[in-house]
C-alpha cells in the first residue's frame, strides 16, 4: 500500500514540474490558480465560511485542467 501511495505521489509530482517548466501559460496560470482556490478553500473551511465548497470545486477543476495530458503527449 505505502508503495503506492509513493508512486502516485512521484507521478504527480512529475506532471506538476512538468507543467511548472513547461512554455504553456495557460497551463501554468490553471496550475497556480488550482492551488491556491483549493488552499484558500481549506482555510475557509478551518474558519467555518460556507462557500469553501464553490472554491474547492473550481480549484480541483483548475488543476485538472492543467494536468490534463494532451492526447499526443501520451
């Protein structure tokens, strides 16, 4: 099990320095702007504000969009 965790960690970690070093802007701002709704979202949620919800959905779509593998990167 622990091993994995630690494999799926590595690959997404990779994707994540991979769009970091990337030329895609797009990708990057998705990136960036995925993490900081979702880190937003979980103070929120320490702080007991409702609509950390809204920002968690729209981070984790975020970086979904900006990992996402292009069908020829595959």
């Amino acid at each position: 099990m622990a091993k994995e965790i630690q494999k799926s960690y590595e690959e997404i970690r990779d994707q994540v320095l991979g769009v970091l070093q990337g030329k895609d802007p797009l990708k990057k701002g998705l990136l960036v702007g995925g993490l900081v709704l979702t880190t937003l979202s979980l103070v929120m949620l320490l702080v007991r504000a409702v609509p950390w919800v809204v920002l968690f959905i729209l981070g984790v779509f975020f970086l979904s969009l900006a990992l996402r593998k292009k069908p020829s990167e595959s």
